[in-house]
C-alpha cells in the first residue's frame, strides 16, 4: 500500500513510499530512522498524534517532525 511520509528532520522531504499491509507507525519510523529515539520527534498521521501502534491504511498522511532543534537553546 502506498503512504504518504514527510519528514520534517534536517533539510526534510515528502515522497510518497510503498509499506506492507499491517505496517504499524513504529515500525515504520524504525525502518526509515533507526539511529534516532522515537521520543525526540512527533509523529503524526492524517495530522493527528497517532500511538506507536497504529496501523498504517493505504492513503495515510504520515508527519515525522524532531521536538529538539539542534544548535536552539532549550
């Protein structure tokens, strides 16, 4: 099935990916981010905070946003 991911990290990107039915956000997040803790970032889908064991359905609107700017002052 085919989602839509946005990644807001660093210089960002959109592209339109292929996943296999059944796909939850978390597994999602950790094929596409594996070096990077899942709590640092809002992830969204349909533009709703969404629990990491959602399911994805074809059509999905996924938003991959960080919560910590590097180089901001916290």
């Amino acid at each position: 099935m085919k989602v839509l991911l946005i990644n807001n990290d660093g210089g960002g990107f959109a592209d339109y990916i292929e996943v296999a039915a059944g796909t939850t956000v978390a597994q999602l997040f950790e094929q596409r981010m594996p070096d990077v803790n899942a709590s640092d970032y809002l992830i969204r889908v349909n533009r709703q905070p969404c629990p990491p064991d959602q399911t994805l359905q074809d059509g999905d609107r996924i938003s991959i946003t960080p919560t910590k700017i590097e180089g901001a002052k916290s």
